[in-house]
C-alpha cells in the first residue's frame, strides 16, 4: 500500500471573493430593506394614527403643564407665547376640540421648539433668545401648532413604534449587537421626525397664517435663515430644530414663491418681540 | 467518486492513501426564516428552514471535500464524518472530512 | 454622529487589522506547510498490517482564531440575507490548517512521518453569543508512528 500527501490547492474551502464588494453589496441591501420597511410600515400606520381621535392623544399625552412653574418670570414668558399662539390660533381654523398649549423650558443651549402629542408645544430658551422679531417667532409657532393641526405627532409617534419595532426584530434575529445598533439608530431616526411633505405642509400653512395674521409676510424667512448660520457656525452640533427639520435652505426661497402666488407683501413693518419674551 | 464512512470497501482493494481531504461551509438563512424558527419554539414542531439549512450546508461542504479529493487524484473518499458546530447565531458550520484514497478497479 | 463616528473607525481598524493577521497567518501556514510536507496524514483507521513503528503516540494540536469587527459585522448582514458566510469560511480554514501544523510539529518533535487517524473538533467559544468574543477552536488530534530506522 502506498502513502502519500498530494498538495492540495487553495480556495476550495474559501470562496475566493472580496471582502470590501461583499460588504458593499450587504449595506446596501441593508440599507434597501430599511427604506423598504419604513415607507411600507410608515405608510401603514400613518394611515391608521390619523383616524385615531385627538381626544385619546391628548390623553396619551397626559397633562404636561402639572408641573407649575415656580418661576414668576417662567410663567410671564409662558402666559406671552400662550397669548400669542392663541391670537394666531384664531387665523388658523382648528377643531373646536383641539387646545394648544405652549410650555417654556428654561435651556438656552437649545435652540428648538417642537409639538407633541395633544397639542402641546414646547419652546426653549435658545430659541427665544435668538429671535429677531415677534414675526419670525409667530412663523416657528405657526408652524408648529400646524403639525398638531396636521396631527403629525400622532402620526409620527405611530410610525416610529411600527417602524422601530420591525427594525428591532430583524437586528435581534441577525444576531450581532452591531447591526442592532446600526438598524436601532436608523429607526430612532425615522421615528421622531416628522417627513419632508408634512414639513412643507406646515410651512405654507404657517406662511398663510402669517399673512393673516400680520397682513405681510416679512420676517417669516428670516427664521430659516438664523437657522441657516447657526448651521453653518457649528457644522457639527447644529441646532436640534435642525437635525428634525430637513433641507432648510430652499425653504426661504419658496415662502418667496408662496408668497408671490397668493398676493401677500414680503414687505411690512416687524413686530418687536413681546417685553415678556425679549430675554438677553 | 464513491464517498464512504467505511474504513474498507469490500471486494476493492485500496492502492494508494492520498491523506485528509475537508470540505466546510459556514451558511445562514434569511430573517424570514429565522422569525419563523422563532415562532415555531413556541408550538413545537420540526424546523423546516434549518433542516433545509444543514442540508445545504451538508451538500455543500461534501461537493468541497469531493473537489479535494478530485484534485489530489482520489478516486474514493473513505471514512468520511461530518462535525457540526455554530459559530455564529442562526448559522450553520458543517465540516466534513475522510481519507482520500485510490482504490483499485473502476 | 459620534457614534457613527465610532462605529466607522472601528470597522476600518477591524478590516484593517484583520487583513494584516489574516496574510501574515496565510503567508506563515503556506511556510509551515512546506516545511512539514514530510509528514503524512492520513485519515484511516488502522495502519497498514506490514508497519511495525518503533513508537506510536497521541499528538493534538488546536488553534483559537478570532473574528474582527468587519468580518463580525458582514457575518451580522449575511444574516438577515442569508446565504454562504463567506467572511467566516477563511476563519475556520485558517484554524483548521494551524491545529493541523500544530499537531504537525508536535509529531516531528518526536520524530514521526506517519500521523493515522485523524480527528478534527470545531468548537466555538462563546457560540457567538452577543457581546460575547466570537472565536473557533480547532482541535486536531491522530496518533503518530515513529519509524523503525529512525533513532531519535
């Protein structure tokens, strides 16, 4: 009987591939899958959250304005914005169940404001102290009592938990913790923004209130302009109103248009802000 | 090719030892099929989407072993066993390996 | 951003590094392999009735190789695919060549050419667990003969 070891060649127990085109290949498969999830799923229970009554999100919401503020100054700065949503509330056709309320966070390092679930608003300091005119203050409220209109938070919350939930159970079936967070911070990204239509349908219905409100529209784009720079001062912490509010820059140009198309004056006097809000 | 896990061949008589020839495949199913396992675990039930999966897995690494023992010249692979083990969650690692041999006769 | 940051760097320093181990091992296995030719493996049962070896000896050799980051990740995708693991493949291949050289050495250390019988066991430390350390273990083991005419 005769022994022998034959060389035996490579690559039969390996394949013989690239590793960066496989890599390549499976992220952007990934990253397909994900869109296809969020617009699917998103459209879902987009369409589901809207039917559901505002009513049952305020309750969602709980009372949000328990907590009294202590602060004199804190509840004068409050009882302004309340004053001033209010006054553009009345140019704005909501249901008759729908309330609005604006609360204050003493935070000057965020420059936000944003609505949530039962048409509560929330403005912070950052934002206030930046705040050119009481104009360009009536367009970020506008805009934000328009998403509680549009029901976007209900919508967005709804989206966020169909949308989160079907991207956990795929990273947790995967199996490694990196893709689970990969995929759980590309749900926490979809989830808690609102998409770019509802943005623009905010927008333009802001503008209208305005031009209502005021009778011009002067000031409005000066709000996405402020954003704009502070943007562009601080390339990598830009203001969180930013982060939630996609593709700024075309946003001025097309109040300008909107504006043009209905007849409203880009020009008029600016309103000071209210001695109550001016802080700094 | 004739692929055994005898140590002999009855009535053939082995010319030549060629050494150890493997075949190993490391294969995962597709999420769907993993949520489906899921499910399964609570009704109980054989898993149709692993079985399949170690099938693969199983070919697969044979036709690997086959193609070394081709390539070394063999014209038989004897005692042949097959190992399992799971390297990473939800995927099967199936190796295979036996002695490739030239026996005598066609 | 930070964490995407994070993340980034460590899959290019995985895939980096773990480009570098895995030619310097493949560049050292194909030296070793050349160097221990003389060895024969073979994987049947019983030796030939005529080998009457001075020695007969068990010798094991076994091999823990790690995953790196980016083959970890790629694994993670080919997951939710499903589909050959491709980034595992040469892992294993890697382990089950170094048991065997190891073994090898081992046999040429006691001044064997025959090495019958051999076994191969796969494991995996920590069987991929999360936030576990993803690892193969090889283990090979055979019994060596020592030839009549050598006198080690």
């Amino acid at each position: 009987m005769q022994y022998e070891n034959p060389e035996i060649p490579e690559g039969i127990n390996v394949t013989p591939e690239h590793h960066l085109k496989e890599f390549a290949v499976l992220v952007g498969g990934a990253l397909a899958l994900i869109l296809a999830i969020v617009l699917l799923l998103g459209w879902l229970a987009e369409s589901i959250a809207a039917h559901i009554p505002f009513s049952y999100e305020q309750e969602i919401a709980g009372d949000l304005g328990g907590d009294t503020p202590v602060d004199a100054t804190q509840v004068a700065i409050e009882r302004a914005l309340q004053t001033l949503a209010d006054g553009l509330v009345a140019h704005m056709q909501l249901p008759s169940e729908m309330r609005i309320h604006v609360h204050y966070v003493d935070d000057a390092d965020t420059v936000n404001a944003f609505a949530t679930l039962g048409g509560n608003v929330i403005v912070f300091r950052g934002l206030l102290e930046q705040m050119p005119s009481e104009n360009a203050l009536a367009m970020v409220m506008a805009h934000e009592i328009t998403h509680v209109q549009h029901r976007d938070p209900i919508v967005s919350l709804g989206r966020g938990v169909v949308v989160g939930l079907a991207l956990a159970a795929i990273a947790g079936v995967s199996g490694g913790d990196l893709t689970d967070s990969v995929f759980g911070s590309a749900g926490t990204l979809t989830a808690l923004s609102f998409n770019r239509a509802q943005e623009s349908a905010a927008d333009a219905s802001a503008v209208a209130t305005l031009a209502a409100y005021y009778g011009h529209v002067n000031g409005a784009a000066a709000v996405f302009d402020l954003f704009a720079r502070l943007e562009a001062e601080q390339p990598l912490q830009p203001p969180a109103f930013m982060a939630s509010h996609p593709d700024s820059g075309d946003r001025s140009t097309s109040i300008a248009a909107q504006a043009h198309a209905h007849g409203w004056p880009l020009t008029g006097e600016l309103t000071p802000v209210p001695e109550a809000l001016r802080l700094q | 090719m004739l692929v055994s896990n005898l140590e002999i061949v009855p009535g053939r008589r082995v010319l030549k030892h060629l050494g150890l020839v493997q075949g190993s495949t490391v294969r995962a199913k597709h999420v769907g099929r993993d949520l489906m396992a899921g499910l399964k675990n609570i009704f109980g039930g054989e898993l149709r989407g692993y079985t399949e999966l170690l099938n693969e897995s199983r070919e697969e690494s044979l036709s690997r072993m086959l193609e070394e023992a081709r390539a070394v010249g063999a014209n038989a692979v004897l005692n042949v066993r097959f190992s399992t083990s799971s390297v990473a969650q939800g995927a099967a690692e199936l190796f295979a390996y036996g002695t490739a041999v030239v026996l005598e006769g066609e | 951003m930070i964490d995407l940051i994070v993340f980034v760097t460590l899959l290019a320093l995985g895939y980096g590094f773990g480009r570098m181990a895995e030619t310097g091992h493949y560049r050292s296995i194909h030296r070793r392999e050349k160097a221990f030719r003389n060895i024969l493996l073979i994987a049947a049962r019983f030796p030939p009735p005529d080998l009457v070896p001075r020695k007969t000896q068990l010798v094991a050799g076994s091999a823990v190789i790690s995953v790196d980051y980016f083959k970890r990740f790629v694994a993670g995708l080919r997951n939710i695919f499903g589909g050959r693991v491709r980034s595992y493949e040469s892992l294993l291949d890697r382990a089950r060549r170094e048991a065997i050289l190891r073994m090898k050495s081992q046999a040429r250390a006691l001044g064997a050419d025959m090495v019958f019988n051999i076994k191969l066991e796969t494991a995996s430390i920590s069987k991929g667990r999360r936030n576990a350390i993803g690892a193969v273990e090889v283990l090979a083991y055979g019994t060596a003969c020592v030839p009549q005419k050598h006198e080690a």
